[in-house]
C-alpha cells in the first residue's frame, strides 16, 4: 500500500512558534537565501537577505553561492532564478503568485505576433513567463530598457512587449518607434487621476513619483519617473521631503527607512468607489510569513523548468546582464 506524504499547512502552525526565528534556523540548515521584491510585505522584506526590484534581484539570483533560493516575489522571478541556477532548488511561497503582465501575453500568441514581424528584434520585459522570454532576443527591466535600447541601431525595428505604458514611455525617452504587444499591469493602470489631482491640490509640495507601468495621462503629473530602485534612490536624495507615490505600495516601507523625516502618500486606485487597497498588487500579497515559513519546512512549492526550455529562456537573459553592465 503506497504511503501518502502528508503536506505541513499554516493549520499546523503553533500560535507561540517564533516564525523569524525558525525561518532563520532552517535558512542556515538548508544553506539558503531569502530574496525579496520591494512589494512585498514589510515583515518578508525585513526577513530576507537580499531586497531589490527585478534587475537587482536577477542579479543576486545568478551570482548566489546558496544551495536554495526562496523567492518572495511572484512567479516569473523565481522562474528566472531557476533558469539562472539549474543546479539549485528554487522556492515560492505562493504558486499561485502570478502576474497580469505575464497572463497578458500567452506563448501561443506571442510566437504568431512575432512570426509576422520576421526583420523585428524582441525585447521582452520580464515580467513575462519563461516560454515567452525563449521567444525573445534580449530581456529588460524598467531599470536597464532605455540603457539597453540605446545599444540597439536605430536601422533596427524593434518589438517591446509586454506593457504597452513602459514601451510608449521608453519610445518617448528613446525616440523608437517601436511595435508594442497590448499588455499592461493591473496595478499600475489602475491609480486614480481624479485621486492624484486630490493629493496634489492638499499637498502642493510633495513630488510625484511614478513608475513607468502608469499610463501616460498618469506620468504627465510625475516629478520623476523610475524604476523601483530609482524610485527609491531619489527618496533617498530628498530626505525630509513629502512624496505622492505612483507604484505597488509596498516600496513605502523601503523609502521610509531610506529617507527618514519624509512623508508619504500612496494614490488610491480604480473601483467602485476610490480606495487604498486597490493599488496593492493582489499576487504579490499573496506571500504571507506563515507561507514562507511552510515552504521551508515542506520544501515546496518548487520551480521546475524543462531543460530545452530554460536553455532558450537563458540566453536573452545572459544578453540582458552583460549589456547592463
């Protein structure tokens, strides 16, 4: 009779176990490490090793001498840690983590978009899945696309996929033309304009600050527009200031401790009626402490990518760190 393996759940969590402090100790015995996205929750920020936004986490991710990685982050990160790392387990608290960017843009469709633009370079974002990026020629972040376009001969047509308003704003920093996939991400598209015109007209001196997700109707109001990690380097810069926030809410935590005395005000998004929470990314909530925790114990969930496969997602991204540098 074959024995069923029974799977640990937050049930079984003693309420007086001290997760930090276990999370800790099995961190040590698995010899792993804990990276963390900035739009994570504060308390799986304040208990990884390494945080940073998609760049710098791919990064860590490849440069790693860990034996396991657990991603506090949504699906596709992980995905690129363990196309990065094939030797070494990779975990995601969450696998249902996912990403409206990534859902945006199937495989299937994205092969038949790129067929019918043969003389086309793909530059991909990555927030998108591993069969896309193994359909791509190079994969950027919001911190290196205009660096990397930059490189690219201006002869040369190029596809951007698969946000829509982070291509439109790189065609304008650029000056490409580019062919943009129709794909956006809910968080960023969802800010309310009426909202921010609110906090602008209450607090005439705070700076706008945006990601280039937003829709351009919603950049118009920025100050500065950046990645997460410049995003947070310009708070930083203004220590003592008041900023009115264009991004997924949990950056916040970060800027608070970067810049100390400032103040900060996160844009309500879309719904029914105007409300804070709406501009939480959904997926990257769905990671909790007692889910990081259970991972650990249960090793899994586990990224398992198929080799022929990682192999193709692995080269755009090999072009992406060595034209970051």
């Amino acid at each position: 009779m074959t024995q069923t393996l029974k799977i640990a759940t937050e049930r079984d969590i003693n309420p007086g176990l001290d997760l930090e402090k276990e999370i800790n100790r099995l961190k040590k015995d698995m010899n792993a490490v804990i990276l963390a996205h900035y739009y994570q929750d504060p308390e799986l920020q304040d208990i990884a090793d390494f945080i940073g936004d998609s760049l710098e986490l791919s990064r860590k991710a490849a440069a790693t001498d860990a034996d396991v990685i657990i991603f506090c982050g949504v699906r596709f990160m992980a995905d690129v840690a363990k196309i990065l790392n094939p030797g070494k387990k990779v975990f995601l608290p969450d696998m249902d983590a996912g990403c409206s960017l990534e859902e945006s843009c199937q495989p299937e469709a994205f092969k038949k978009f790129r067929e019918a633009h043969p003389d086309h370079i793909v530059l991909t974002y990555i927030n998108s899945s591993a069969e896309v990026k193994a359909l791509s020629d190079i994969i950027v972040t919001s911190s290196n696309a205009e660096h990397i376009i930059r490189q690219i001969p201006t002869s040369q047509p190029i596809i951007f996929a698969p946000d829509k308003y982070l291509g439109g704003y790189l065609s304008k920093k650029t000056g490409r033309d580019m062919l943009l996939w129709n794909g956006s991400c809910i968080v960023h598209e969802r800010f309310s304009e009426k909202e921010l015109v609110n906090l602008k007209t209450r607090h005439p001196k705070a700076h706008v600050i945006a990601h280039p997700e937003c829709p351009e109707s919603l950049l118009n109001y920025s100050d500065f527009t950046g990645s997460t990690s410049a995003l947070l380097r310009f708070t930083e810069a203004h220590a003592g200031d008041e900023f009115i926030v264009l991004t997924e809410p949990g950056i916040i935590h970060q800027m608070k401790k970067a810049s100390p005395g400032s103040i900060f005000y996160d844009v309500p998004g879309l719904s029914d009626g105007a409300c804070a929470s709406c501009n939480d990314c959904p997926y990257m909530k769905l990671n909790t402490i007692e889910k990081l925790y259970m991972c650990m114990v249960n090793q899994l969930p586990e990224i398992n990518i198929e080799e022929s496969l990682r192999i193709k997602a692995k080269a755009p991204l090999d072009r992406m760190l060595a034209m970051s540098k």
